[in-house]
C-alpha cells in the first residue's frame, strides 16, 4: 500500500531537515513494499492546492499571520480529509492552542527518525482502516 505525504514547513531549514528524515523513511518503507509519496510545500496555499491525495500532514507554519499550523489543520478538516494531522511544535506551542476537540498529534522540534517512523506507521494503519471502510 503507497503513502501520500505532505510536508509543509516555512522554516526552509526545518523542511530541508524533515525532507532528509522522510527520505530515509522511504528507503526503508520502500523496500519493504510500501513506497511512501512526498511532497514538500513552503506555504498553506501550495498545500491545499490538492489536499485530499495525502495520507499524512507534517505542519508547522508559524511565519504568515493568520495561516499557522493549528488552522491549516483545522482547514484540512473542513473539507473533510481524514488524514493523520501532525503539528510540529516549534515556535509556537500547539498543544496549548488546540482545544480539545481537535483530533491532531503533535511532536517536538527537532524531530527524530523514530518519530518519523512511528508517524509513517500510524498513517498507514489509518489508510488501510479506511481502504476496507470503501
């Protein structure tokens, strides 16, 4: 089963880092039969061009007023993807600003190949719950 990822980061150096990490992920997903698909994106406008192709989200946007994380997360949601949502805190603390009916995951910066690991993994159990849902 493919995997669709979707990066988005405004921090050109937090995405490049992330970029890395998710391409070992790949390497390794890849040659155990389950190729992942990543696309990097530096803005909330590039990503919701097609959001509804993505399997994962990894946000952290913190440099357009009005356009963080926390609501392209919530604007993900709105047009009903249901998708493993990931805000990555960084300069802003997301886990105190998601109420609680928000169902997003949230991880540290600087994240680590173990978190993309588990990530990737829980966004596959989510694909394939959904794939026999269909």
């Amino acid at each position: 089963m493919a995997v669709y990822i979707a990066l988005c980061d405004d921090n050109i150096a937090d995405r490049k880092h992330l970029e890395r990490l998710l391409g070992r992920e790949h390497d390794k997903r890849n040659a155990a039969g389950c190729p992942l698909y990543i696309d990097s994106f530096g803005s909330k406008e590039a990503l919701l061009r097609t959001p509804n192709r993505y399997d994962l989200f990894l946000l952290d946007l913190t440099r357009e007023k009005g356009a963080d994380g926390l609501s392209t997360a919530r604007e993900i949601r709105l047009l009903g993807i249901d998708a493993e949502i990931v805000l990555i805190c960084s300069q802003l603390n997301y886990r105190e600003r998601a109420g609680s009916e928000d169902d997003f995951l949230f991880r540290n910066q600087p994240i680590s190949q173990n978190d993309i690991s588990e990530l990737v993994s829980l966004a596959i159990a989510r694909a394939r719950k959904k794939a026999k849902q269909s």
